[in-house]
C-alpha cells in the first residue's frame, strides 16, 4: 500500500476516535447535570386533580380511618375533634412502615370536614392514587397510600 493511503487512514482512524470520546463526554455530562430543559416546555398539570367542591361536599362526612398495614391486621382510628398525625415516630398514629416518614401525614378537621395533607414526606402522600401537593378534602370511601400501608376513610 502507498505511504499516501495509510497516512490518510491513520488521520481517518484518529478523527473516529476523537469522535466517539468527545460523544461519550457529551453523554456523561448531559447524565451528570441532567441535561437542557426545553425553552417552550408545557406548563407541568397539577399533582392533584381538584375535584368541585360541591361534589366533595354532597358526600358523607367521614368518622373514622381504617389502617391496613402489610401482613397485619387492620386497626380503626375514630376521627375526633383534633387531627391525626400518621408517622414513624411521636404521632398519633405509629406505622411500622420503613417507606413511612417520622412524621409523614395529618388527617386534620377541615370546616366540618376532614383533609389530608402531607407533612413534607420522602415518599409523597396518596389519596385514590393522586399524590396529595395540598390539603384535600376527604370523602367517605376515599383511599389514602403512605408508604406501603393503605388507609380507608370510612363513615
């Protein structure tokens, strides 16, 4: 082979590398700083979909929560005058839950009613599978998720 040819090969062959390890540092950069955001990105839906409140307020009052905690039996919570606080650790209600934050949720009176709202949690708060962003009024029949313990509201 010519000189000529295996000379341009070997620029050839340095330009691809060159190529590839200015890509891979691309790749990692973009992994490391999570990437560009888009400039006309869509305005982000609200956590929660608020139901009208007429609706909310033509449904039953609550009176009491039942906890279903994984492989144990399920225990009742009469829903008084005060709040409930659920958590790990100096609450009203303990959870023996390791997804269950020390102090996670408070079921509170809400004007004759009752709310949910999540006290900052790790794991977020669920009530009938919309993650809890503010306090939301509960129904009779409505499904609260803290971790991995599921608590029913009942009348």
């Amino acid at each position: 082979m010519p000189i000529e040819l295996l000379t341009l090969l070997k620029f050839a062959l340095l330009a691809l590398l060159y190529l590839f390890v200015a890509r891979t540092v691309k790749t990692v950069a973009t992994e490391i700083t999570g990437g560009r955001r888009r400039k006309n990105a869509p305005t982000p839906r609200p956590a929660v979909a608020s139901p009208s409140e007429q609706s909310r307020r033509s449904r039953r009052i609550p009176r009491e929560l039942v906890i279903h905690i994984a492989g144990g039996s399920p225990k009742v919570v009469p829903l008084s005058g005060h709040g409930v606080v659920l958590g790990r650790r100096n609450v009203d209600v303990l959870l023996d839950d390791v997804y269950v934050s020390d102090e996670h949720a408070e079921v509170m009176p809400d004007d004759g009613s009752w709310s949910v709202r999540d006290l900052g949690s790790t794991n977020g708060t669920f009530l009938n599978g919309a993650k809890v962003t503010r306090p939301t009024p509960l129904a009779v029949g409505d499904q609260i998720r803290v971790g991995k313990t599921h608590i029913e509201v009942r009348r």
